[in-house]
C-alpha cells in the first residue's frame, strides 16, 4: 500500500478512524415479506442486500439432493451502479461466480444442514454499493437473512476485512485502503467456537506479520458479532411486540 498515506504519524486512517476500528455499521431483517428470510446492511458505504428461501424440496434434478444434509445454493450479485465503474457485468460471471462459491463454502460450515436432508436452502446476495469489504458485508447481510428465515445455525458468522499498512494492521478496510494494494485477507468467523468458515488472501505476507493481521480481522468479526446480537434482538422485540407478547 505505497503512494497515498493510509496511516498517519498519528494513527489515523484516511477515513479517520483507529487501525481496528470498524467503519459505521447499520443493519435490518425482514425487509421483503415475500421471501423466508431477508436482510440489509451497510457497512461504511458498502450497502448489501439478502434474500433467503428454503428450505425447501429440490429444484430441477432429484438426484442432486443429498440424503444426509441439505444443499446450500448461493448467488451473488452486484448492482451495475454499485461501483463508478459502469460496465454491465454478464449473468454469471468469474467474478459473480467466485463470490458464490465462497459464499456457499462458508454457510456450509455454519448451517446446521444434516437437519434438513434432501431439501434446498436458497441464499441471494446483491451489492447495492461497493466500497470496500464486499464479501464480508455480503456474509454479514447474509448471516440476518439466515436467522430471519429460522433457519437453525451452529454460530452466527461474521466476516471482515483487513490488510497491513506501514507495520500496522488494518481492519475493515474501505476502497481506498484495498485499491492502494498490498496483503490483504478476507476472515469468515464463528465466533463463539472461533472456528474460521473461510480464510482468503490475495498476496504475499510474511509469517511473523500474518498473525497480527488475522487478529485484527478476526477481533474485527468479534465486534461485528456484537453489533449483529444487538440487531437481531431489537427484531425479535419488535416482532414479539407485534404478535401482541
């Protein structure tokens, strides 16, 4: 991360904050009525939107169910003003795709699937806006939209971002701090066991550095855990006020 200053002699980022210090998050759940389970998030000014079905019997071919646990099935999407780059991105993508794998590996860890076998359980994803942290906000949305369908799951999952600036981690890193370059990571946590769902890095980084950055990531997804509680059970009081509990 070479050019711009990302870090100054004070310790603060461009944005202003702290090196752990996450970028304002606001979420909400049940925003569509229409689906089992449905979320929105914004972190920074990353905005992020979830849908979720399921489970339910399996589309298309019978013999892709699995006798023994449901199939998770995940898209991923951005909107083609998510970005100042204004080039329409085809239906299914290399890039659409690997965010859907990703996305797929890490709510099969999470997912208590083996409780539904032989059925489907739909997660859609779309990027409203992007700057910064796409992935993790796209676990996160995804995360609320999850438990607002009921489905059961050994942990929340929560993910951030983080990189290493000037011999310092950074975490939940924003555009800027991304398109400057250099070691990043992507951290997928269950935090109460702190088990990883998926770890992605994208460059180089020597070992004795490599720990502190992961920290920083995975402290970073221990406060989005907090903030995602918090969000959860305001819904559930809202909910229990409206049903008349």
């Amino acid at each position: 991360m070479a050019g711009l200053e990302l870090l100054s002699d004070q310790g603060y980022r461009v944005d202003g904050r702290r090196a752990g210090e996450l970028r304002k998050i606001q979420a909400r759940m049940g925003v569509f009525a229409q689906a089992d389970g449905s979320a929105y998030i914004e972190q920074g000014n990353t905005k992020a939107l979830a849908v979720v079905y399921g489970p339910h019997e399996i589309r298309g071919s019978r013999s892709r169910a699995l006798p023994d646990r449901a199939l998770v099935n995940c898209q991923y999407s951005s909107a083609t003003f998510s970005t100042g780059e204004r080039k329409r991105r085809a239906h299914g993508d290399r890039k659409s795709c690997e965010m859907g794998l990703q996305l797929r590996q890490t709510f099969e860890a999470a997912i208590l699937t083996q409780l539904h076998p032989r059925s489907q359980i739909d997660i859609y994803v779309q990027v409203l806006q992007a700057d910064g942290g796409t992935y993790a906000a796209c676990v996160n949305a995804a995360t609320l939209a999850v438990l607002d369908a009921g489905i059961p799951m050994r942990d929340f999952v929560c993910a951030c971002s983080a990189g290493f600036v000037d011999g310092t981690a950074l975490a939940d890193l924003s555009h800027v701090e991304e398109a400057a370059g250099g070691p990043q990571l992507a951290l997928a946590l269950l935090p109460a066991s702190g088990q990883i769902a998926l770890l992605e890095m994208d460059a180089r980084l020597h070992e004795d550095h490599l720990e502190w950055v992961l920290e920083a990531a995975a402290q970073a997804a221990r406060d989005v855990h907090t903030l995602l509680d918090r969000v959860v059970r305001q819904h559930v009081r809202e909910a229990s006020i409206l049903l008349g509990d």
